[in-house]
C-alpha cells in the first residue's frame, strides 16, 4: 500500500519533470544546435525505404563483446538487404540503457542477457519475442547448426522458444602445476566418470599444499571453490534449495527451501573448508591478495580453483604452469557443473524479428562461430563442431583435457540459476550481504539460513 | 590582515619560540604523513601504468615497475581510440563548462540582485531540483531526446548545461549578493543597463566564484558516465569514462590494469591543469561563498 502511494507519488513527479524538461528544451533547442555537428540521427529509424532494413544488435562493450563488428561486412554481403548495427554499453550500465531503449522506443533487435538481469527476469518483464513461430516458418532446426538439443531446452518456457544459445561457460578445475610439483602431489583427473575424483579427496590433496604463515607472502591455500553462485551451492552436495517447477514455469518458484537440514548442512560444508579445514581462503584474504573482484588463483597463491571456464581466457598470462581438470563429485551424481549458457534473445519490441533472426543463424554456422573463438579471444562456442577449434585454443594445456572437461561438464551440467530464477540480480545481492557475516565468522548459519530463506520468498513475490 | 601583524610583538621572545617549536614539527610531521598517505594511491596508479602486464598480476605488487613499460602510454592509443576519445571529452566538457558558467550566473544574478513576488518560493524550486535523482528523469529525458532526433550526438550532453543547474545558481548567487550594492548604483547612475551591470561588474568581481562553478562544471562533465552512455551509440562518439568503462566490462577476462591506470594519468591532466591555473580562485571562492 505504501509502496503504491510512493510510486504514485514518482509517477506524479515524473509526469511533472517530463513537463518542464519538455517546455524549456523545447525554447532552447535551436540556440546552441549550431554549436556541435550534428550526428547522423535517426538513421536508424529508415529502415522502410528501399526495402533495405537495419537491425541492431546490443552487447557489452568489451572486446569478447565486441568482435561482432567484424563479422557484419560478410553477412551484409550475403544479405544486401540487412544493416547491422552494433549498440553498446558498460557492464555496469548495461541493464539501464537497455531499460532505456526499450522505455524510449529504441529497442534493439537481438541481445542477450549480458548484464546483472538473467533470461528469467527479461521474461517475466515481457522483453522477450517468442521464437516458435519464426523457428517453424523458418524450418530452423537445432542439429542443423550442431547445438545440443538439452542446451536448446533451457530456454524453451512451456514448449516456446525464446532464446538460441550461442556460448557455453562450464564450471571446470583449473590447478597450479608447480604447486601440485612442489607438494608432490598427483594431479587431479579431468575424466568425470574417475570415481576416486571426490570433495574429500580434493580435500585431501588441498590439505598438503596450503601452507598457512604469518607472512601473507608466503601464504598458500589449496582449493578455492567458488562453484556457481552462492544459492545454487547446496545442489552440488545434493539439496535443493528451490522447488521443481521453477525449472518448468519461467522461474518463479513456489517454495524456497533454504532453511532445511540438508541446505545448511550443504553451505557448512563448503565454510568448513575456510575454518575447519582452513585449506580455503578466507574472502578478506582472497580481497588482500587480488582486489575487490580479483581471483587469488590468478596470483598463484590458490593451488586448486573451481570456477567458470572463463578463467580459461588469461591462462596464457599466468606466470605458472596451470592444468584443467573435472569438478569432483560432491553427493550429487547428476550435477556437477554449472553451465553458462548465453543465448541469443530477441526483443519484442524489434521490429524486424525476420531479418534478426536471419543475423542470429548466421552467428550460429560453425564457420563463423569457429571465427568467433579467436575474434573473441576464447568464447567457447555452443555449436559442437566448432568446439573442436576451442578446445586447442589454450597455449600449454592438453586438447584432450579440456575436451574431456567440457564434454564432462556437458553431461553431468545444470544450467546456472542467475539464469532461470526471476529477480535474480536482488536475490543474489541479498545472499552476498547475509551470507558475509558467515564468511568473517561472526555469524553462524543456522542464525542467517531463516532470514535468508525469508527474504528470498519476499524477492520472488516482488 | 596587515592590521593583525601589526599588534604582534615583532620579535617573539625566546620561550615563545621554543614553545611553538615542538608544536610546529609535530603539525608538520603530521601534514608530511597525510600528504604521504595521500600521494601512495597516486603513486601506485603511475607505477602500474609503468608495468607489464604479467607484472601487474604479481603478488606482492612490486613497488616500483621492474621493467619500465613506457609502451603502455602507446598501447592505450591502440587498445581504445584514446585520443578520439579524449577530444570528444574536451568538446563536450568545455560547451558544459560554457553552458553551466553562462546560464547559472545570469540566473543567479537574478535571484540575487532581484526582490520580486514569490522570490523564495523559485528558489526552493529551483533547489529541490537537487533531489531529483537522475535515473528517475532518465527515461523520460531520453524520450523527448530522442523525439527531437538528438540521439547520439553531444547535444543531449551539452544542451541542458545551457538550463542552468541548481547547485551552481545556489554559489553564484550567495557570492552576487556579497557585492556591496553601491557599485551597482555607480553604474546605473552612469547609464548602465541591468545586462551590462552584470556583464562589467558581477561577473569580473566574481572570479573566484566563476572559478569554482568552471571547475566543478569541468569535473562532473569529464567524469559523467551514464549519460553518454545512455546517448552516444557510436564508438567514434563516445567519450572517455565510456572508453576506459569498456576496459572492465568483461566479466570474463583479467582486466587489463595497467591500461586502465594508464588512462587515468592521462585523463588526470586536463583536472589537474585546470586546477592549478584556478586554485588561488577556487580556495577563495570556497571560502567566501561558505560553500563546502
């Protein structure tokens, strides 16, 4: 009710803003106009003429983002009648802008969900065009452009397509082979179906390498593990904090199961590596050691980190040896790896879906998505064939690990929840704020898992 | 002041001094300590830039580069269209700084100078403008932009500086009415129109105030971030935050540091310039106007 009046309260605000922004732009458009060079605006919007129709493609401005534009030249040639247009922004400001867009009438085309928002949160805001229809006019078919048929599925809401996956992340294992040497230790397998490869023996093996010391120099843990987000943790061990039709209905769950047995005996688990085990970094520590957002391992400090394969892309700057190896089994014999998968969305706002899903098709042919590996500096493609080029993309790593990780990760992968739940970027703000009493020790789970199962039902009534 | 020195003993006596010695060495060790303190953040942002860029991933960071990296001052032209970049920061900063400087000392000329009807209820309109915050005029904003086919271009950027802002016209109007009203009876007894008042005696009495408002004009346009992000669409139109924002975009890869940190001396120059040409101004203006 409150929350009602104040919106009314802003709306009546900005109504008012708009008014005055609107009169005193209005008198004073022309003076200064003559002052700058005016840009070619509105081109854009002169897609009508000629049959000659431009679409636009938003991303995030960085370099793995970006390569598209090199792409463009060769489609416009096969496609004389589509423009396209890149449009970019900041991570940080990503999810604005494209608010903005879409509130300005200026959406873009095709996008994907790139900044702090996931699919589910685009789809239960209605951004999203269905795909079906287009899929089926256009006789699309997932094998024709080698994407594995379960990939396809994550972004099919009650049989409707809505998204075309284009990138894979995995979670995988990446260790320092100079720290494994100098403990002596074997290295881990990068076979998932090795059943000796467990949690309790990454333990094991973490134990012999950390190396705690009153110099923060010399300072080494053996395992960080950092596996998906901080709510999708307990599903490695086994439990599983949302209910099933989550996974069926758009992403709104209807029970949350955060404050069970088994949940918290989950999360336990994994901060008994900081305290009781102490063979993981505590997150003051791994701040000290690598910045705010930083990865310790990158400092060769870490001798085991399990993370998104992303961390692949610098492994060519490590100034040490480094291998990949499989996830362990945790207790869960279906999951193991968290998939990133990113897809390609178009918005349904676009007003040229035929010719954006003509350019989307286009970014799926292996030829172009084998291209895109090394334009993009190491995005692991979807398309399977194209794989093949990915997995010798790594100066010093074995091929044939990778490959195994990848495959392994394929088959024992759940996709990640930032992906699939609505609200998501709220509830993991809120998972980060309660959970880090526990990570300094202050606080113990079973006084923060009730609150934080609270809230969480609270952030997906919203 | 000079009447302040004039009562002080000229020669202080010797007990005096060597009370206020130890005082003396204790605030400046202190001040030595802060500057210390807060020059290390500047220093590390010019070692990095020094450094390679396996060296910047080091732990514990060297202090000083181990190989001197002048190439990164090249690469950064390479890596990001810097010096486009930068022009179009200083085309836009500079009609802000114009904007802002015309339009808020003419408005607050106005208030200043002026005891019309409902004088207060304006200004307390025009301050509560302050607390809009900008995300909720965003969208709208950029409706009407966009009706008026401003989308990227600078217009959008550079245009509502000419609109005065609020917190400028709040300093320039408490400093326009520190200035004693005989000079402006002076001037309209030798025939001087209210524009050519404000023209020949506000604005040249006011430098120190001016200053300011230039400098904190300069600062918010240099380091806006949101708003050409929101309104240039075109990489050869975008401006330096953008740019060096692109660098730390990728979730996916190790940002590259030392460029960043490369990008922020360079970008550091036109402030700091700016500064030190108009810091006698801007202490003064500060002071004066008891604004902080």
């Amino acid at each position: 009710m409150k929350n009602k009046m104040k919106s009314k309260r802003y709306a009546l605000l900005l109504a008012t803003a708009l008014t005055v922004s609107a009169v005193l732009a209005g008198c004073g458009g022309g003076k200064s106009a003559g002052n700058v060079a005016a840009g070619d605006s509105g081109a854009r919007n002169t897609g009508g003429s000629g049959e000659q129709v431009t679409i636009s493609h938003y991303t995030i401005d960085s370099e793995d983002r970006t390569f598209i534009e090199k792409l463009i030249p060769d489609f416009e040639k096969a496609h004389p009648n589509i423009k396209v247009k890149v449009e970019k922004a900041p991570y940080e400001q990503f999810d604005s802008k494209l608010q903005t867009l879409i509130a300005g009438g200026n959406s873009p085309d095709v996008t994907s969900h790139y900044g702090y928002g996931g699919f589910a949160e685009y789809y239960n805001k209605d951004m999203l065009l269905d795909l079906t229809d287009l899929i089926q006019e256009d006789g699309f078919k997932a094998e024709d452009y080698h994407i594995p048929e379960n990939l396809m599925k994550i972004y099919t809401v009650n049989g409707h397509t809505y998204g075309i996956p284009v990138n894979m992340y995995v979670t995988l294992m990446l260790y320092n082979k100079d720290m494994f040497n100098a403990a002596g230790v074997s290295y881990p397998p990068s076979d998932y179906e090795d059943k000796s490869w467990t949690f309790d023996r990454m333990v094991e093996d973490a134990k012999k390498m950390t190396l705690v010391s009153d110099d923060i120099a010399k300072t080494q843990y053996g395992v960080d593990f950092t596996w998906a987000e901080r709510d999708m943790r307990p599903l490695y061990f086994g439990a599983e904090p949302y209910s099933e039709d989550t996974w069926t209905n758009g992403g709104v769950p209807s029970e949350t199961h955060f404050d069970s047995p088994e949940v918290i005996a989950a999360y336990q688990k994994l901060f008994d590596l900081v305290f009781k085990e102490k063979v993981s970094p505590t997150s003051e520590w791994s701040k000290s050691v690598a910045g705010q957002n930083g990865d310790p391992f990158v400092a060769g400090k870490i001798g085991m980190s399990i993370g998104g394969s992303w961390n692949l892309a610098g492994a060519n700057d490590f100034p040490f040896k480094i291998g990949v190896a499989a996830v362990p089994w945790g207790g869960n014999d279906k999951v193991r790896s968290t998939l990133f998968v990113d897809p390609l969305l178009i918005l349904k706002d676009s007003k040229h879906p035929k010719e954006a899903f003509e350019w989307i098709k286009y970014l799926m042919t292996t030829e172009v998505q084998e291209k895109s590996i090394e334009l993009s500096g190491g995005n692991p493609p979807v398309n399977t064939e194209a794989a093949e080029v990915y997995y010798k993309h790594f100066d010093g790593i074995d091929p044939e690990d990778v490959k195994k990780v990848y495959e392994g990760a394929v088959k024992y992968g759940y996709e990640s929840y930032n992906h699939l739940i609505t609200n998501y970027s709220q509830i993991n703000d809120m998972f980060i704020n309660e959970l880090q009493p526990v990570e300094t020790g202050h606080k113990t789970l079973k006084e923060v898992m009730p609150v934080i199962q609270k809230k969480v039902t609270e952030i997906i009534k919203r | 002041m000079s009447t302040v020195k004039a009562t002080r003993p000229l020669d202080p006596s010797p007990r005096l001094r060597r009370r206020i010695k130890p005082v003396k060495i204790a605030s400046f060790t202190a001040l030595l300590v802060t500057t210390f303190l807060m020059l290390l953040p500047l220093f590390f942002m010019v070692s990095t830039s020094l450094k390679s860029k396996r060296e910047m991933l080091k732990f514990p960071p060297t202090f000083l580069p181990e190989s001197w990296a002048l190439r990164n001052y090249v690469d950064i032209f390479e890596t990001l269209q810097f010096g486009t970049l930068y022009k179009n920061s200083l085309i836009i900063a500079g009609f802000s700084v114009f904007g802002t400087l015309l339009s808020s000392a003419l408005v607050a000329y106005g208030f200043a100078r002026y005891r019309g009807r409902g004088n207060n209820f304006w200004f307390i309109l025009l301050l509560s403008t302050m607390m809009l915050p900008y995300p909720a005029i965003m969208i709208p904003q950029f409706v009407l932009f966009s009706k008026m086919q401003w989308i990227d271009t600078f217009l959008p950027l550079i245009v509502p500086a000419f609109f005065g802002s609020a917190y400028n016209i709040f300093l320039l109007r408490q400093f326009f009415s520190t200035l004693p009203e005989e000079l402006f009876d002076a001037g309209r007894i030798d025939g001087c129109g209210e524009l050519r008042m404000w023209r020949t005696i506000a604005l040249p009495l006011s430098a120190p105030a001016l200053a300011t408002v230039a400098i904190f004009a300069f600062i918010y346009s240099w380091n806006d971030l949101l708003t050409p992000v929101l309104y240039l669409s075109s990489s050869d139109k975008f401006t330096l935050p953008v740019g060096m924002a692109s660098l730390t975009s990728s979730r996916f890869r190790i940002p590259p540091w030392h460029l960043l940190m490369v990008a922020s001396v360079l970008a550091m120059v036109p402030i700091v310039t700016l500064f030190a040409i108009a810091q006698k101004q801007f202490v003064e203006g500060i002071v004066l106007t008891g604004i902080k």
